[in-house]
C-alpha cells in the first residue's frame, strides 16, 4: 500500500465518521493510536469514549450507521492483512485528525476540503 492508497481509504473512512459520529476526532488520543489493537485503533477508542471499558464485543448506537462490514469504508481504512501497512495507515489517520482539528480551530482549510474545492 502507498501513502496515497492510505490517504485516499482514509479520507473516505473520515467523512463517514464525520457524517455519523459529529466530532469523532475529538475522541481520538492519536498518542495511544494502534490500527493492530482493538481498544486503541479508531473504532476501538470511539466505543471506549462511548462508556465501554473495552471495545471488543460492544459497539455503541452509532457504529451500525457506519459501514462496517469487511468490505465497509472505515474497516479498509483500519484492518489490513499486512502488517506493513499499518504504520501508513495510522499515518494518514493522524494526518486526518489533525486536519479536523485545526479546521475546527478555524486557522485554516484541511488539505482534503482544498483539494475537494480546487478539483470543482
């Protein structure tokens, strides 16, 4: 997987969250981010800041408007069957918090939304 791959799953796994979870990045400690660990990969640490002390086996209200199946657009931006890919996935992650927290901020646009309004 490339960089870009990466970026492009993830940007598409973002505004997902972003349409069904408000805010979701404010959850993300991307300190403690893991893709290869269920309590601290996305999900997993959106469903511990929901209540749950552990993400494996429960899942908040919110997560079945996801798409989570295998096949869904936030699992291919978490789960790999390549280990290797996981540190450029997790780049990209942080890369996409940071661009919700600083648009959030208002100190400018993040680099996805330049490029949506550069493309149209």
């Amino acid at each position: 997987m490339t960089a870009s791959q990466a970026t492009n799953l993830v940007s598409v796994a973002a505004k997902e969250l972003d349409r069904a979870v408000p805010g979701w990045h404010n959850s993300i400690d991307v300190g403690m981010l893991d893709l290869s660990e269920s309590n601290h990969c996305i999900i997993g640490q959106l469903v511990c800041a929901s209540g749950k002390s552990e993400a494996t086996g429960f899942w908040p209200a919110w997560i079945h408007e996801v798409d989570l199946d295998f096949q869904g657009k936030v699992l291919r931006a978490i789960l790999s069957s390549d280990e290797k890919n996981y540190p450029i996935l997790q780049d990209a992650w942080v890369s996409a918090i940071a661009d919700r927290l600083v648009n959030t901020s208002g100190d400018r646009q993040s680099d996805s939304l330049r490029h949506e309004l550069t493309k149209a």
